[in-house]
C-alpha cells in the first residue's frame, strides 16, 4: 500500500478504519505522516495498537477511538479531519458494508481536498464505482487480497 501512495504521505492527515494493531498508522508515522487517527472496536486488537504505539514513542502523532466504524463516522465532532488518506481494512466478509457507511452525508468532510480512499478487501469483492463522495481509480490485486483505490476531489470543509 505504501508504494502505492509514495510521496503523498509526508505532512498527511491518515485516518485508519479497522486499525487492528496500528501498523498502518506506525508505519505511515515512519514515513512522515503530521497525524494518524486509529478506529479499531476489538478490545484485543485496542491493546496491542496501544502497546505498539508506546513502543514506537509515536503517542503525540495518534489518536485512538475505541470505537466501531459506524460510532465514529457518526460522531463528526470527534474527526481530526479533514484527511488526506484514509484506509480501511474491514473485514473482507463486510467490506461491502462500507458503501452504506460513506454515502452518509457528513462523511464527505472526512476528506480534504485531493484526498484518497483505499479499501483493503478479498480480491473476489467488487466494490461500486463511487463510495460516498469518492470515485473508483484503480484496483491492485495481491494475491487473494485487493486494494481499491478512491480519489475524492472535492473542497475540503474545515
């Protein structure tokens, strides 16, 4: 994923949906990242991404909601938004649930302009065309995995 988005992380905003254990968000960090929010549900998977976050001395660049993705997109007054990548990596058997997910209205101001949404899913998912307020770009396939990539070219509202 990181070759795909090559110079466009440093001095980025990331927003991980499904963070798991924080890789996503330490290595975006490592490549110069401003700031990365976690959203991760699985109490599990909230202690390793703490632990790892420690670890990494990295704690002031992440914010971490313990949340589902559904409380946290339903809570705009919590984004650290707008975000200049966001990745979501749900589980493959609900990556389609995404859809329903980003055509609410207020996620648009999730995105800053020129932003980019990739979706990390079972390489047999076909995802839309349009996600919300982002349109399809290209798809990469990894063996049993896929990214989808979205690109969001509105004007970002701060």
């Amino acid at each position: 994923m990181f070759s795909i988005l090559g110079n466009r992380i440093p001095n980025s905003r990331v927003l991980d949906l499904y963070a798991g254990t924080g890789a996503i968000g330490v290595e975006a960090i490592s490549r110069g990242a401003t700031h990365v929010t976690c959203v991760e549900s699985s109490a599990e998977a909230l202690k390793l991404l703490r632990q790892n976050i420690l670890d990494c001395g990295i704690a002031h660049h992440i914010t971490v909601y313990a949340h589902t993705v559904k409380q946290f997109l339903n809570r705009p007054e919590q984004w650290e938004g707008p975000y200049d990548i966001v990745f979501a990596d749900p589980p493959y058997t609900i990556a389609q649930e995404l859809e329903s997910l980003l055509t609410q209205p207020v996620t648009e101001r999730l995105f800053a302009a020129d932003s980019w949404l990739i979706v990390e899913h079972a390489e047999k998912t076909t995802l839309p065309v349009c996600l919300g307020s982002t349109a399809y770009v290209r798809r990469y396939r990894y063996g049993d995995t896929a990214l989808s990539l979205y690109s969001y070219s509105g004007a970002a509202s701060r």
